[in-house]
C-alpha cells in the first residue's frame, strides 16, 4: 500500500513541478512578431475591426484563399488573442500536457504505467525539438504547431489502442461520426505534421490487415477518410501558391542537405535510442509481442521520415517544423521502451534499473535548470518589450508619429535558446520590414524604427 502511495505522489509531484515550470515561462513570454497581426482584431484582407462570428469566418476565407491552408492555426490563434495572456498562458499550458499526454499513451498502449517513459518524453522532447519556445510558448507558433497536434495525436492513438485491441473496440458505428470529424480536423492541421500523420495511419491499416489480420471497422475507416478530406482541404489551398510565390524557394538539392543536417543535430540522439532497442527485440524475437511492437515502432519512425523530408515539397524547411518529427520519433522509441520485456529487464536488473534512475534524473534536473534559464530570459524579452511600449505610448501622446525604439537585444549571459524569440525577428532598422509596420500599426503611428 505505502509502495504505491509513494508512486502515485510521485507522479503528482512530477507533474505539479513541470506543470508550474510551462506555464511559468508561457506566462513571462510576451507577444511577438506574427502576434501583432492578431492582436489589433482586424480582419484580415480588410481594415474592419472582427466583431461577430461571421467576420472570423470572412477573414478565415479570406486567409484559405490568399494565404493559405492552414486555416486551423488561423482560427486559434484569432481566439487566443481575445483571450487575457494569463488565460492563454493556462490553456495552453494544458495544450502541452496534452499532447505529451497523447503521446505518453500511445507509446505505453496496454502496457504499465512507467514515470521512466513519461519524464523520458519531456526530456526528450526538451532537447531535441529545435526553436522549442516558438512551437510550445509563442502564441502564434503553439497555434500554429502544438495545438494543431492534438487532433492529430488523436488519431493516431485511436489506431495505436485499436492495434493494443486487436480491433475488439469502436464496435459501434456511430463512432464514425466522432472519427471522421476528428480527422477532417487532423488532416487540416500542418502540411508535414498532417502528412506525417496520413502515413502512419495508412501503414496501420497495412497492418491490420496483413499482420494481426483483425477486421477494420467503419470508424477506423471514417477517420482516414476524414482524415484524407481535410489533408486535401489543406494542400489544395488557393493560397498556397500565393504563400510560394512571395517565399524564397531554395534549391531542391540545398534543401535535402538541409534537412540531412538536421536529422542528424535534431533526431540523432532519437535514432540512436531507437537503433539500441530495436537491436534488442531482434535479438529476442521470441518473446511474445515483439514482433508487433517492432512493426508499430516502425510505422511512428516512418512517419517521423516521411514528415521531415516532405519539407523537400516547401520553398523552405523552418526548424520549428521539426518539432512533429521530434514527437512521432519519441513515438517509435517510447512504444519499443514501454513493452513488458523492457519493464522485465529493468525490474531483474538491479544496475540497469539504477542506471536508469541515474540518467533520467540527472537528465531531468538539468532540464528544470534549462527550463529556469528560460524563465529568466523570457522575462528579460517581457521588460525590454513593456519599457519599449511605455515610450511609444509616450512618444505617441506628444504627438510624434514616427518613433525609433530599441530592438530587443539577448543581454541574459546563460540561454538554454528554448525562449519563443530563439529563431524569431524582432523590429529592424528599416522601418518597412513586416515586423515594424504590424507595431507602427498596432500602436497606430505612422513608422517605428529599430535601433
């Protein structure tokens, strides 16, 4: 009794301590670059405040057919700009839990619950997602990335948990109805997140058909239908081709060293891990299930491939699209290091089971270190942006039109770079850049200049 109480404290500690941590930093992290667009309520392609549901729903048109497809990311990050920040800063904190949660239990599937694999997914996804803060705290990229995984995440645990069933759940079919709305939802989301997304249920329709040889319902069917409707919504966009045309399109060779170079820095500690367990189930193939969880983790590790070098088909490849490649390869290692074989060896070992605690600790420790890091230079960005507000308004109320403003500058000697600014442009000297014009237009004056 007392074992297990001590285990369910310390799964509420863990999680009370990352949860304060996220929304701590999501809470210092003020509005930046694209937020601006958002914040001002104008609709878009016009100059007329939004104030009812039909302008959202206009200027969501006028978005699909100008700029393109990613309407999604559009509605949310709309809503969350009438939000107060520190209401934001919650929800989203819990957008967070809940994709680290999606992805906890599609890697455990049947199997026992394990601190080991839930802080691992943290710890990993910490270290290897490039520009972390722009995907996870800046309002226009959590928009954009992590919120747009969740239905996707849905999806792919409903196919991981029919695979854990051999197909006895989802019986009914008015199932179908919940599935193909949720993949309509999650086909609509990000091109190589959704694209990604399709390739891992596909290779899981493969396999049950041919591996567990199970019937597939009409549900499971629906949700790739749905799931196929809204990648086409998604890709056939009008605006797509306008977004091309104004976007520097880099050489098809440049871009495949490109995103050589970043499986290697993003994903190599992933495949590392992967190759490791992946040799121990070749090696034990006759325990019961390897096989299949061997399949299942390459089906995430093909989708992982798939979502990184469909970038080849984009003008460019933005390190924060990597942040779905990350996960689905958290995927693939999480599912082979959740089987009951592992849990058996960690249990039979005691210097495994110690290394491991070792390891994971230390590496977890050094992440709340990272993560404070963090939470001081995000701050740091919330001053410098406040002082800098506080002299527009002021400059503006004298009557001057045309104001000259400092441009935020990293002066926090230690950075983790996992801030919502790492990667992101502030205000340029030339009072025309984008940036520039959304303040000057923000603050309604005529130009700010960066200096």
């Amino acid at each position: 009794m007392k074992k297990n109480f001590d285990k369910r404290v310390l799964w509420v500690g863990t999680i009370a301590i990352l949860f304060v941590c996220v929304f701590l930093i999501n809470y210092v992290t003020p509005y930046l670059a694209d937020d601006y667009r958002y914040i001002p309520h104008v609709a878009f392609g016009g100059t007329a405040k939004i104030t009812s549901l039909k302008d959202v729903i206009n200027s969501a048109v006028w978005f699909y057919r100008n700029m393109g497809g990613r309407v999604e990311g559009f509605l949310f990050a709309t809503c969350f700009s009438y939000l107060p920040s520190y209401v934001f800063d919650f929800i989203n904190t819990i957008a967070y839990f809940l994709v680290t949660g999606l992805v906890y239990f599609i890697c455990k599937g049947t199997n026992k619950h394990s601190l080991f694999l839930y802080l691992g997914i943290h710890i990993l996804l910490w270290f290897c997602v490039p520009d972390y803060g722009q995907v996870m705290f800046w309002m226009c990229g959590s928009a954009n990335y992590l919120w747009t995984s969740i239905p996707v995440l849905g999806m792919v645990y409903i196919y991981r948990r029919y695979a854990c069933f051999s197909g006895d759940t989802m019986k009914s079919p008015l199932w179908g109805v919940l599935t193909v709305i949720l993949g309509v939802a999650a086909g609509w989301g990000m091109e190589n997140i959704s694209a990604g997304m399709l390739v891992i249920l596909t290779l899981y329709l493969l396999y049950f058909r041919f591996a567990l040889k199970i019937k597939i319902r009409i549900p499971i069917i629906c949700g790739y239908a749905g799931s196929l409707m809204g990648f086409a919504f998604l890709v056939l966009a009008p605006g797509n081709q306008a977004r091309m045309d104004i976007s520097e399109n880099l050489s098809l060779l440049f871009k495949f060293f490109v995103i050589d170079y970043y499986w290697v820095c993003f994903v190599g500690v992933l495949c590392i891990l992967w190759l490791v367990l992946f040799r121990q189930y070749t090696h034990n193939m006759q325990e019961a299930g390897m096989k299949e969880m061997r399949l299942e983790s390459g089906i995430y590790a093909s989708g992982s491939l798939l979502s990184a070098y469909c970038m080849l088909a984009a003008p460019t490849s933005p390190e924060r699209t990597w942040f779905i490649v990350c996960v689905y390869a958290v995927c693939a290692v999480g599912t082979l290091f959740s089987h009951e074989y592992i849990s058996e060896r960690i249990r039979s070992s005691q210097n495994v089971r110690k290394s491991l605690v070792i390891v994971v600790t230390g590496a977890f420790l050094i992440m709340l270190v990272s993560m404070a890091d963090t939470m001081i230079y995000s701050y740091e960005i919330t001053v410098q942006t406040q002082e800098r507000e506080a002299y527009i308004l002021e400059q503006r109320a004298q009557g001057n039109r045309d104001i000259a403003v400092p441009i935020i500058t990293h002066k926090y000697p230690l950075r983790s770079h996992h801030d919502a600014l790492t990667g992101l442009s502030d205000i340029q000297e030339d009072s025309s850049y984008w940036i520039n014009t959304a303040l000057a237009d923000y603050y309604g004056v005529d130009t700010i200049t960066g200096q």
